[in-house]
C-alpha cells in the first residue's frame, strides 16, 4: 500500500454536480466539493462558515407570502421594502422605519411579477395587470404611492374606421366670443375696440385691427372671479397681404386684479409671418389668472396692427373636463366602445388644424361617450376628429418591466419597448427630434418572444425576451439612441425569465427562460454580447427553480437566490481570478410544511441586498417557519463573515439577537422564537439546546453574562471529493483506499465546534486540542493546522465530511486527507 498526502487548498468552484464527481480530469475538480452548505466559497481559496441572520421583525401578516424589494436612493441611504397583500413597509439599517405603511393594489400572488426601477427618491412599479405607479419618498417616514402619469402616449395604432370622435369643448380659455362679453367672460384691448372679441371667436378669417398702433394689448377675464392656469396659446395672421402688420415681440401676461400683470411668457423677433399663418408657444407656468392679456410690443413693420387669432388655452389642472363623443363603437376596445376601464387613459387627436393634441379620459358615461381633460394647445374647432388613437395601456396590457438608459425611463410591454423624451420620464409624445419619446415595436426581434426584462448597459438598452438577449442603441459607437438613430442586436444568449437580472460588475447574471439555470452576460465588442451557463458544473443547485437575485459585492462578491425548495443558493463570483464557486444554505429551525415532499427547513422566499453604513453590504432574508406549531414569516439580515475580530463579535445563529450590558443570567425579548431551542454563546461560553419560555432565556448554572448572542442554531458541512494524485499506473479514483487522517489549515476557528467523519462511517470525529480552549471552558479561536485521525474503511473511497456545529466561526483555508490506496 502507498500512503498518499493530496493536498486541496482552494475550494473556489464550490458544490458541483453529482454528475461530475467522477471527472478528476477536470482542471475545476481540484477546486470542488462534493457539498457545500452553510459555507461560502472565499476568492482566496477557502470555505468560511456564512454569517448568522439578525431577527429585524415579524412580516405584517404571516400566513401570506411577502416580497422584499431594495430602495437605494445613495450609498448611504437605503431601504428594504417589505411588499405584501395589499401593503408596502419600509425598513432601513435594521429595523422598521417607524409606523411607515403605504396601501397598494398588489395581491400576493402578484408580488414576484412586480418589476420597477429607481431614480433618486422615485420608484416606478409596473405589472402587467396594474396601471403603472409611482413610489416616493418624501421624507424619511414619509412615502406615498400614486398612479404614473403618462403624458402623451404611449398609443395603440391610428384609428383606421369610420369612427370619428366629436368633442364638446375647446379646451381654451375664452369661449366661441360673438361679442364684446357674450357669450361669457369680457374682452378688453388697447384703445377699446369693438370688434377686439373677433381675437377669440375661432375663426381665422376674421381679423382684430388696430389703426396706426404698433404696440397695444388685447385681453380676457375669467367670468365669476374664476381663475385658469394656461401654458399653451396659438397666435394666428391675418391674409397674405396684411402680414407687415402682425406683431413680431409681444409678452403674455396675466392678473388677478386687472392693474398689476406678472409676464409669463414673452417673444422676440417672430418674424417672416405668411398669410393664414399660426404659430404654437408654449411655456412653463403653475399659476392660475382671472386676467390674460396678449400685450404686442412691435409689428413688421407697419404703422398699424392686425391679427386674426390669439387662441390661449385652458390647462387640464384647471379646466372643465368636456365629453367626447363617438359616433360608433367600432375600433373602440376591440368593438366593445368605451369601459371604466379606460378612465385614466390616454386619447390623441388630431384637429382640423393638422396639429396632434391629447387628452385622459376622466370619466366614462357610456359606451360611445366618455369625459376628458384637455392638455396642451386648444382645438380650433368642434368638428368630428377622424384620426385619433388610444392610449395602449388597459388592463392585461400595462408595461411589464423598466429600466433608465441614457436619461430616458424605458418600459417594455410584450414585443415593445417605449422610452420617455430625454430628462423628461413623464413625457412620452413622439417626435423627430434626438430628445423626443421613442417607441419600438418588434424590439425583441422578428422572432414573437416576449421582452421579460430590460436594463441598462454600457452602450446599449439590453432587452431580455424568452427566446434570448437583444441590444438596442444608436446606430453608431457611441452614438445616442434616437428616433432617427438606432440598431437592434441579436445576441448569442439564452432565452431568460421573468426574474430582474443584476450587475455583476463586468458582466451581467440573469435566470433563463427555465428558471433552473443561471447565465452570464458579458460583452464580446461594441453593442455585441454573449452568455454562459454559470452554473452547469453545479447545475443541481439552480435546478430547485431560482426564485430571484440579488448580488452582494462587499466584503465579497456573492449572488445570493433563493430557490423554490426554500433553500439559499449563494455563487462567488470574480471572474477575473477565475472564481465561480456554488454553495447552498440552509438557515436554522425547520418549517413543518402541510404538504408531502416540503421541505422541513426553513424557506427563504427572498432576498435584497443594500449597501450597509459602514461600507459592507447588507443582505435582507424574508424566512418562513414553523415556531411552537404556528407559521411565522420573518425578516432577517445575513451578518458580515466574521473575520479579524474577537469571538464575542461572532454572530453565527439564525433569527437571533444579541444583548450587551450588565451581567445577567436571563435575557428577554425573544418572543419570536417561543418554544424553540437556541444555542447561546454568552461570556465566550457556548451553550446550546435552550429552551425559549414566555421570550426568556436562562443560563443553567447561575451562570451571568454581559454580552449574548442568541438563535436559531445551524451547521456548516463540506463533503469532499475523491482526490485524484495520480500514480505509475495512472488514475486512482475509483480503487480502493482507507483514510487514516485528515490534517486542515484553520484561521480564527473555534475547533471545539469541528468534526469530520469518514464518507462510510457514522462515527463524528471532534478535533481535540485542549490547548486551546480558554480557562473556564470558554471557546477560543485557533489559526493554524490540526490533525484529526479518522475511523473508515476500505470501501471510504478516500472521502470525508467536515462540519461546525457550535455558534461560533470556522474557516478551512487547505485540507489533506492521509490515506492508503490499493496500488
């Protein structure tokens, strides 16, 4: 027999496939562990026992599934959303942030669908059975959720029936005037003019004239002291031979007391007029006037004025929502006419003037007619509008999912993507200009795959679609994405899932379309990407079905996802240094599912990672269990891995809390885990099997402490592979061999808590070394190796199983199984 001594020092691909564990060739096997639990693969090599969760608080109501969602307004200020039935809490550095709880529309089994996007304070939230909103915060215990007000589209496509909308009003600030005060409100000018009405009477072809006046004013009150806001107006000439009198300065001017004007707009060198000319002006302004007035400063160069029209608008926060009236309900919501469903919907409509307005629909009276709010300039007139268009968005077919590229907020819906004017999210209206609303149908390519996700990446818009990844940018390098500028990239990737992907750094992670494996996304050129299957060597991990992701990169880079089997999977990831490790987690306590073939540990339903205060990111668990009997739902935050510290700074138990202050023997508080054992690490002293009564914990003994870590507990185990050393005969995986020891290369281990076992024998072996364990039995933390001999067998295969049982760390840096094998 030949005494053999493999050394494994680095673990960095983690668990892989029970398919590979016979594939020594491989240059990962000698990285790899048969099994990986409740230990992290470390970018330096070793495993390193994971981080305890803290107990932050009960979700609002425990028999219903929550969903946590992150809300990073900066780097040093960060929430965890708690969504659930019907409800939003907010959390922030461990704790629930005061009594703050916002009332939504989303039901449980809506909340995993959900898909949003931040900017600064604001969130948008999009479902494709819900009306898009808008979650703000205002303060810090100050929140608010609204409806998102699209302005201006998206649209479905141009009306193509006989169906012609009639509205019932203008949507300006004077009426149809046929007099100086009829039919309401009273027109003033320069000079008194009787015929000064003929400004406001809708109709082109009548003219205001003011005889050698090259500047004066034509104005309108509100009748009754009513006000209005207006920030549109439309200035109309008069015939072709007449344009050297139409004014080419002037300033619009309102007043509520109809002596002292506050100008709020005003024009320069409006030259070059043509006869029958009008110009649209609009401008910025949220104050409401009884007075308007048209005040014109200089012609074109007469001695005379003259004009035909100043139509100025009403603005929808101040007007008299109006009917608009159908004359069928053919092309209307598939020939069914107009819904409640439609109130909060957009309509576009093009006037007689050629010129597109739109309107919401703020109420619905029937199938043919429905009362709307007017934005932007007046209608000319009231004739039947023949080309109009419906806002796409109804229930069913609401947007899906968002992202911010290139100062645009974008959402995707089926097979489209819409994007916001530039620096403008509310404004959707299309245009020809390199700023304006964009909006791109069949953007998941010819294919019909719906877009299940986008995000934002250097250079390009990525759209996620069931048959695989897209890339939407300019035409050119570094060229912006414009109406007149883009391309739409087909990528080698796979299809993906609705599960939001993450930014990894280099690269993107994202679930494909089966939900059991994930991909990575990396860029080969410009606007070009590929993917790989990350997890294929540990393809048995995903393969629960990923619920979602969320990536940590301080103090290491891990994507956390928790799994349909309410297991935590955990994937190092450091490309760079050749670092793709899988590992699984299973938290403390156990969960008694009603139904056969559930597991009987916790389930982690879902994560959300933030960055922490003081640098190190924070890891949010949502956590189902069985306490005393009864389900409870918890929220919990993974501990940073202890490292470099004293043992008291350990936190290696689940759903627990921690007590610093005078010694004591009985510590309270722990109402959450009434009934349950713990393990107790007090006075560096380890204590396990104790039992909660009325939230209380005793120490036996009489024993006093004045620093307590108590929890749920949780073991780390690592099942090793059959090394292959090689020999003069080549390989000797699968001869037999028999370990005799096992030696490991510990930091900052507490090996009163470690054991191993032969892969055959059941038989745990504790690491003994009294040395040191402190006076008083209080544990201690070791670097350094130790040696532990081993009972196996022939049969062993050469393979052992390490784990930590005690609530205190461990750390393997290298591990060597001695071993005699059949030559």
């Amino acid at each position: 027999m030949t005494t053999l001594y493999p050394v494994q020092d680095v673990f960095t691909r983690g668990e892989i496939s029970p398919r590979l564990h016979a594939r020594a060739s491989l240059d990962l096997y000698r990285a790899a562990l048969a099994k990986c639990e409740n230990f992290v693969t470390l970018p330096h090599g070793g495993i390193r026992k994971r981080g305890g969760t803290v107990f932050v608080g009960a979700v609002k109501n425990a028999a219903r599934k929550t969903r946590g969602i992150p809300f990073i307004f900066s780097s040093e200020q960060a929430y965890c959303l708690e969504f659930g039935d019907l409800y939003i809490r907010v959390y922030a550095y461990g704790a629930r942030v005061g009594t703050v709880e916002v009332a939504s529309p989303y039901l449980e089994a809506d909340l995993f669908d959900l898909a949003y996007v931040q900017s600064a304070d604001q969130m948008w939230i999009t479902h494709r059975n819900y009306p898009p909103k808008v979650l703000t915060r205002n303060a810090h215990t100050t929140w608010t959720l609204d409806d998102y007000p699209f302005e201006d589209g998206p649209y479905d496509d141009i009306n193509d029936t006989s169906t012609t909308l009639t509205p019932a009003d203008y949507g300006s600030l004077a009426p149809d005037m046929t007099g100086l005060t009829s039919p309401s409100g009273t027109v003033t000018s320069t000079g008194g003019s009787s015929s000064a009405w003929q400004a406001f009477d809708k109709n082109s072809g009548t003219d205001v004239f003011f005889d050698n006046i090259t500047a004066g004013f034509i104005g309108y009150q509100l009748p009754g002291g009513a006000q209005a806001i207006v920030d549109h107006y439309t200035v109309t000439t008069t015939d072709g031979t007449r344009v050297d009198r139409q004014p080419v300065a002037w300033k619009i001017e309102g007043s509520n007391d109809g002596s002292t004007w506050t100008t709020i707009d005003s024009r320069q060198g409006e030259s070059g007029w043509t006869g029958g000319e009008a110009r649209f002006y609009e401008f910025f302004n949220k104050t409401p006037y009884e007075y308007h007035r048209f005040r014109w400063l200089s012609v074109n160069g007469n001695t005379s004025s003259q004009f035909a029209e100043v139509t100025m608008n009403k603005a929808a926060a101040s007007q008299t929502p109006f009917d608009l009236t159908a004359s069928s309900i053919v092309g209307i919501n598939d020939d069914t006419g107009f819904q409640t469903s439609d109130v909060g919907r957009a309509v576009r409509l093009l006037g007689s003037d050629g010129r597109w307005r739109w309107a919401k629909i703020v109420s619905r009276v029937s199938t043919t007619v429905v009362t709307i709010q007017l934005y932007g300039f007046a209608l000319p007139d009231l004739s039947p509008i023949t080309r109009w268009r419906l806002g796409t968005f109804v229930p069913g077919k609401y947007v899906e999912t968002g992202s911010l590229y290139e100062e645009r907020l974008a959402f995707s819906r089926k097979f489209s993507v819409y994007a916001s004017a530039t620096g403008d999210f509310d404004n959707f209206a299309l245009g020809e200009k390199d700023d304006d609303a964009l909006e791109f149908i069949q953007a998941g390519g010819g294919q019909a795959n719906d877009i299940t996700w986008i995000a934002d990446s250097d250079g390009a818009l990525l759209i996620g679609t069931s048959g695989g990844i897209r890339a939407l940018s300019g035409s050119g390098i570094d060229e912006a994405l414009t109406p007149s500028s883009f391309k739409n990239r087909r990528s080698r990737t796979f299809g993906c899932a609705r599960i939001r992907p993450v930014d990894a750094g280099q690269s993107f992670l994202y679930v494909t379309r089966s939900r059991r494996s994930i991909a990575e996304l990396t860029q080969t050129s410009a606007g070009k990407f590929s993917s790989d299957d990350i997890g294929q060597i540990s393809e048995h991990i995903p393969k629960q079905g990923v619920v979602e992701l969320a990536f940590q990169t301080d103090p290491d880079p891990v994507l956390w996802f928790p799994l349909e089997n309410g297991e935590l999977g955990g994937y190092t990831h450091q490309p760079s240094q050749e670092v793709r490790g899988m590992h699984r987690h299973r938290l403390g306590g156990g969960f008694a599912g009603s139904t056969p073939g559930e597991p009987n540990w916790p389930v982690v339903e879902s994560a959300v990672v933030t960055p922490g205060q003081n640098g190190v990111d924070v890891i949010w668990l949502f956590v189902k269990r069985t306490i005393a009997g009864v389900t409870k739902r918890t929220i919990e935050i993974m501990t940073p891995p202890f490292e470099y510290g004293g043992l008291d700074d350990a936190f290696q138990i689940d759903c627990g809390l921690s007590y610093s202050g005078a010694a004591v023997n009985v510590v309270s508080g722990l109402d959450h885990l009434d009934g349950e054992s713990v393990d107790v690490l007090a006075g560096g002293k380890v204590y396990k099997g104790l039992v909660v009564t009325s939230g209380q914990v005793t120490l036996p003994g009489g024993a006093t402490a004045a620093r307590w870590l108590v929890g749920l507990p949780y073991q780390a185990q690592a099942d090793t592979l059959e090394l292959d050393v090689g020999g003069r005969e080549g390989s000797i995986i699968g001869r037999r061999k028999k370990v005799a020891k096992v030696m490991m290369s510990l930091l900052e281990t507490d090996t009163t808590g470690l054991e191993v076992q032969s892969l055959l024998r059941g038989r745990w072996e504790k690491v003994r070394m009294p040395s040191i364990v402190a006076p008083e039995g209080k544990a201690d933390l070791f670097t350094g190796n130790v040696e532990v001999p081993i009972d196996d067998s022939w049969e062993g295969q050469g393979r052992v199983r390490i784990r930590h049982v005690n609530p205190t760390p461990c750390t393997i840096r290298a591990f060597t199984p001695v071993f005699d094998a059949e030559p």
